[in-house]
C-alpha cells in the first residue's frame, strides 16, 4: 500500500460515500486493511479509482470532469 501513494495523484478535495454493509464482512475488510497497513477509507479508494479505470479504460486523474468521463448512456441524476 506504500507504493501506492508514490504513483497516484494526491486528491485535495473529498466527498462523503457511505454504505451499508454486514458487520461480519466490514470487520473482516478492516482486519485485512490493517493488515495491508491501510485504512479502509484508502482501500476503498483505491478500488473506486481500479473500478473507474477499468471502465473508462484508461488512467484515473483527479482533475478530470465527471461529465466528461462518464461512460456513455449513463447520465448523471439531476437534483430536483
């Protein structure tokens, strides 16, 4: 996990994401994120970026436009 901030971008602004999740598999994400010497904010993170590179097919770059990188056919929810 120390490499990893060594090649990815330091993102100076953050949003809130909170999920549900079973209890028996938070505790066991973060007994293996502590193993990694990691937070589990970090590895979620970091699943997050490999989830949206994978997809977009190419690298992750915080200053990217949202609207610009989303895949196409799937638009963002207006606010009402």
């Amino acid at each position: 996990m120390k490499n990893e901030s060594k090649r990815m971008p330091i993102e100076n602004r953050t949003a809130r994401l909170t999920i549900l999740i079973d209890p028996r598999k938070k505790a066991v994400f973060e007994r293996l994120c502590a193993g990694e010497d990691a937070t589990s904010s970090q590895v979620v993170r970091r699943l997050i970026r490999e989830y949206i590179e994978r997809k977009q097919g190419r690298p992750w770059h915080p200053e990217d436009d949202p609207e610009e990188t989303a895949t196409p056919g799937i638009t963002r929810s207006r606010p009402r």
